[in-house]
C-alpha cells in the first residue's frame, strides 16, 4: 500500500492499519493525530518519535499484540488481527526441531514469569536457533534493562510491519 492510499483510506480504516502494525492504543493514536502523511520518511519518523514518547504501560500494551516466540498454536487463535503478520515474522520457529522448541518453550515460560511480559524480539531474518540464543541471553538481564530491550524490538517490529503496508 502506498503512502498516497493510506492517506486515502477513510479514518477509521488508517487506524485499523496502523493497529496491524502496533497495537499499543497510545502509538495508534499519536499516529492518527500526525495523519494523513505527506512522505513514507515522515511515517517511519513519527512511529520512531511517538514510540519514544511513550513508556511503559505502552510498551506492555504493545507487546500483547505479539504470541510467544514459538507458540505458532496461538497465531490463529489469540492474535487473530496480526496472526498473518506474526506467523511470517516467526516462521523459522515453525521449521525447529522439537529440543529448540521445547527449550524456548520452557524459557518463554520462566521470561514471562520474571519480567511479567513475554519475550519481544524482532524475529525477521532470524533462526529458531538464534532466537533460543537470545532469549538465553536476555533472561539474565534486570527487568527495566530488558524493558527497553523489548521496546527496542517491538520498535523493529513496527518499522517492519509499516514497510510492508506501504
């Protein structure tokens, strides 16, 4: 979709894209309060400078827009909104063997027991393996560490997902 067809949808139907993209209600709405846009560089601007506006409850609410990291069964169930989206983002995980599997499983479990939210990274491009590596690695950091890790991710998350709709 190009700039001038997201400018052209109606409002409620920008917003409904730019959900797809993050939905964090904050975002969506900085974002709508900056629409129609004039640029492709202006959107990606104003999603990185909304996003740096906002803080952790935001953050929190953005995350619930993603599953776990190889839990591809709540793709279609839980997600229904970006299950698409995500299900592409995490394919590698669904080419795992069943010991990475069961490993990210078990550490998407004690993450999420933790930090109290799930593990957010931005899984394009990556394999099954180096995602286990990295939660591996993220899992000892102290909670506002990881916060920002994540916000940081879904960020990546963000840009990917709005290049797409554009």
């Amino acid at each position: 979709m190009s700039k001038i067809k997201l400018n052209d949808l109606s409002k409620h139907q920008a917003q409904q894209e730019l959900t797809h993209c993050c939905v964090a209600p904050r975002w969506v709405e900085g974002m709508m309060a900056l629409w129609p846009f004039n640029t492709q560089e202006q959107i990606f601007t104003s999603a990185e400078t909304v996003w740096q506006q906002l803080g952790e409850s935001d953050y929190l609410a953005a995350f619930e827009g993603h599953p776990q990291i190889g839990d591809l069964s709540t793709l279609s169930k839980k997600y229904a909104a970006t299950a698409d989206k995500a299900g592409h983002e995490q394919s590698a995980m669904s080419e795992a063997d069943k010991h990475t599997l069961e490993q990210m499983i078990r550490l998407n479990h004690a993450y999420l027991e933790k930090f109290g939210f799930i593990f957010i990274v931005c899984a394009t491009g990556k394999s099954a393996a180096q995602m286990l590596t990295l939660i591996e690695q993220r899992i000892n950091n102290d909670r506002d560490e990881e916060l920002m890790i994540a916000a940081g991710e879904q960020a990546k998350i963000t840009k990917i997902r709005l290049e797409k709709l554009l």
